[in-house]
C-alpha cells in the first residue's frame, strides 16, 4: 500500500532530522567563537538523488537515506559552519518531532484502512 510506505518514508526522513538536530544540540553546547560548530542540514529530494546509504559521513560528500520506493527521502546532510545556536537546534528537533508524529498518525491510519479492507473481503 503506497500510503503506508509514503508515512513510513516520512517518519524515516524525519527520524533522520531529528539525529542531525541532537548532534546539533551538542556541537552548538561545545562549540566557541573561536571555535564555531559546523551544523549539519538534512537536505531532501527524490531517493534517486542518494549517493549513498550513510547520512552521517559528511566527509563522504551529499549521502542519504534509503526510501524503498523511490518516494521523497533524506538524499544529502550539507554543513553551514558557524551558523544556528542551542536555541534553533531545539526549534529543529520540535519541528522534526511533529512531523515524525503527523507521518505515524497517517501510518496508523493507512494501516486500519488495510485492516478494514482485509475484513471486508473475507466477509
């Protein structure tokens, strides 16, 4: 069903955000003005644009996340230096965390429908 894989899409790309956003919260905590963190950004784009299946190797260059489906996904983690504080990390995380839970709520609702169908054809 392409309505649970597009949920499950979502809550992954998200859950993708809300790790970037905790290593975020960290860095920004450790980093000074003479040493200014490097935040990481997820970018998203169609899953045909992913390099590769690691997020977290900026080093690596744009990698993302896998979406089986070839639905949007988490495609690249580009860094700005220097930019953003605790503060924006923590707007990050609330905004990645409604998202994550908008995707479950339209997963758990795909998954009654199926239920629901599956009990209407042995019916």
């Amino acid at each position: 069903m392409e309505l649970l894989a597009s949920a499950a899409n979502g809550m992954s790309a998200q859950r993708t955000v809300l790790d970037l956003a905790a290593r975020n919260v960290a860095a920004a905590q450790a980093g000074t003005p003479d040493h200014p963190y490097s935040r990481l950004v997820a970018q998203f784009g169609p899953a045909a644009d992913r390099v590769s299946d690691d997020v977290f190797d900026p080093a690596a260059g744009d990698d993302g996340a896998q979406d089986a489906d070839g639905g949007p996904a988490v495609v690249g983690v580009r860094s700005e230096p220097g930019s953003g504080d605790a503060l924006t990390e923590m707007i990050a995380v609330l905004d990645a965390q409604r998202a994550y839970e908008q995707n479950a709520s339209i997963f758990d609702t795909a998954k009654r429908l199926a239920e629901r169908t599956i009990d209407i054809g042995r019916a």
